[in-house]
C-alpha cells in the first residue's frame, strides 16, 4: 500500500510511519522539513506547509493517507483540494477535545455533541473534521484520541509520574485513588491508525485505551522504577484551594465535579475495539516511557507541571489521606 503520512517526523506521526513500514507500506511524508528522524526502512520526504504550498502532492497517487498534522478547518480544506482525486481513504486524527463538554460521572461515546464554537483546539477540530468529512464523503475515518503517552511525547504531560516515582520519597498523588483515568501508548495507536488505513475503514471513532485507575498508573510506576516512594493523597477540594492547574500542573488531574470537564477521562473505546484497537499492559507503556525519557534528558521533563519545590510545599499543607487504604477514599 502506498501511504502518505501528513506530519510524521514528532510523536504520534513518527511512531505512524514506524507502524507503517513494519506493515509492508511504501511511505511518503509531507512536512516542512524541520526535523528529520531516522526511520527503520527509507522513506520518501516531500516538503510543503500546511498553510502555505502543497505543489508537491500535485499529480501523485496513493492508496490513503494518515493525517497527523491537520489542526484547522482551513488546513484540511487545503488538503482535501490538494488529494481529492489522489488518495482512496483519508484517516484524520482529531481529539476528544471536540465535544461540547464533558459532565461529571457521565460516560460518553461517538455520539456525544461537539462543541459549536470555531475558537480554541477543540473548536478548530471539530470544524477541520466537518471540511474534511464533506469534501471525501464515504472516505473518511475520523480518530479522536485523548492523552496520547510514550516514547517521544514532546509534552512531558503522562512523562512526569514514571519521572516523579522514579526520584522517589514522599510523592503528591492527586484526587482519590480509585478515580477513572485513560490514556493510550502512541504505539497501539499509530499501529492502529495504519490498520486503518489499509482497511478502508470509515466513520467516526475513539482512540482511548482502556480504563484503569490513578492508582493503578501510580503503582505501575512503583513497580517499573523499584522506587521506595510514598504516595500522599490529597482530595480535589485540597488542589482547587491550592490552585493547582488541573491536567497541566499535576498531569491527568482534573477535579471530578467540574462541570465541563469532570467526565473528559470516561470515553468508552468499544466502537474503536471492535475496529481492532489493541493496547498493551499500562506497565509496558511505563516502562519504556521512562526508559526513553531517561536517554534524552530534561528535554522530556514537561516544563508546566508542578516543581518539586511546590509539591513539597502542598505535601507540607496537607492532611495526609494513607495510600494503604485507598477504597476508603
């Protein structure tokens, strides 16, 4: 199959042409030319903008594209001109981000309402997959990952626990411990995204793992890093009051009752299972995600979430909830 991956040379589009290759694909990219990663197998590099000139697609054929790079309605109109008659199937990789809200406790699928707005990341999504949707009606497969995690992750979000257990000691763990959290491993879906692409699949459908528990993710990290850390709880109302900044200050926080984000953590994957969505253990995901963040440095450390010098201070404030007994949480 011939595959034109749009981006491919940061997170979830380098791990997209890896999965490409070992697939059997012939591969091209489209991108500016910014970076240049190694891949495993050669791949063919064509240089364009998003917002600027795409000449280079002018007169070519491929069997479908992943589009990893695609943030705006403008964007994918551009792109849509540019392939309309060259490609058989369009995968756009959009977000949960374009729903309208997210209600605390309520469970949401494909169905769910987006948002009405133009504005912010998730206004632009939403529009982007609206254009792209009908320019290539019946060609489209639309994703909406959520956080997606792993080797590579430019954002050091998910990077922070298997980095903050790691150091060990007395570790802030925010929420109540059995609260629901998801995630998936770049990994499972760029290989997923692929599969896609070569089935033809269209519709519209999540690119969530599985759900677990925040403490599920942080005993992972204990037993990947061997660490002699201590988990401290410290309830929603405890953060809020310490404006902490949900999702960004302690990653994948977010207070449970808010009113327009509680719920963003409890997409159901089964529409994205049944189209063959497999995921691995959370532990693997931890692991290599360290191990990966280990070899480049700081450069993997997020640069928003909270410092060890903050974290000490809110731990010195609490009122300590004992991880032995998080049920009674």
């Amino acid at each position: 199959m011939k595959l034109l991956v749009l981006g491919g040379t940061v997170f979830l589009g380098r791990h997209v042409v890896e999965a490409a290759l070992a697939a059997g694909c012939e591969v091209t990219l489209l991108n500016r030319g910014n970076r240049e990663p190694a891949f495993a197998a050669a791949v063919e590099a064509l240089r364009g903008d998003r917002d600027g000139d795409l000449s280079a697609l002018r007169g070519r054929q491929f069997d479908a594209v992943v589009d990893c790079s695609g943030y705006t309605p403008q964007q994918l109109q551009r792109s849509a001109e540019a392939l309309r008659d060259q490609v058989a199937h369009y995968v756009f990789v959009s977000t949960i981000s374009v729903y309208a809200r997210f209600a605390p406790g309520v469970a949401y699928d494909e169905t769910a309402a987006l948002t009405p707005t133009s504005e912010g990341y998730g206004g632009a999504k939403a529009r982007a997959e609206e254009v792209i949707e009908a320019a290539l009606p019946g060609r489209v497969t639309r994703v909406r990952p959520g956080l997606i995690v792993g080797p590579h992750d430019p954002t050091g979000r998910f990077t922070y626990w298997p980095l903050r257990l790691a150091r060990g000691g007395t570790v802030l763990a925010p929420g109540r411990p059995q609260r629901p959290v998801q995630f998936i491993d770049v990994r499972d879906l760029a290989a997923w995204c692929v599969r896609l692409a070569m089935l033809h699949t269209v519709g519209v459908v999540h690119g969530v793992g599985p759900t677990g528990t925040m403490a599920d993710l942080l005993d992972a990290c204990i037993q990947v890093c061997a660490t002699d850390a201590r988990l401290v709880w410290r309830d929603d109302a405890d953060l809020v009051r310490a404006d902490v900044a949900p999702w960004s200050g302690l990653p994948l926080w977010i207070p449970e009752a808010d009113a327009e984000h509680g719920g963003m953590l409890l997409a159901s994957n089964r529409r994205a299972i049944a189209a063959g969505l497999t995921t691995r253990p959370w532990m693997d995901t931890v692991r290599d995600t360290l191990i990966w963040a280990r070899s480049v440095g700081p450069a993997a450390a997020s640069t928003v979430a909270m410092t060890p010098e903050a974290e000490a201070a809110l731990l010195g404030a609490a009122k300590h909830l004992p991880v032995e007994n998080p049920d009674t949480a």
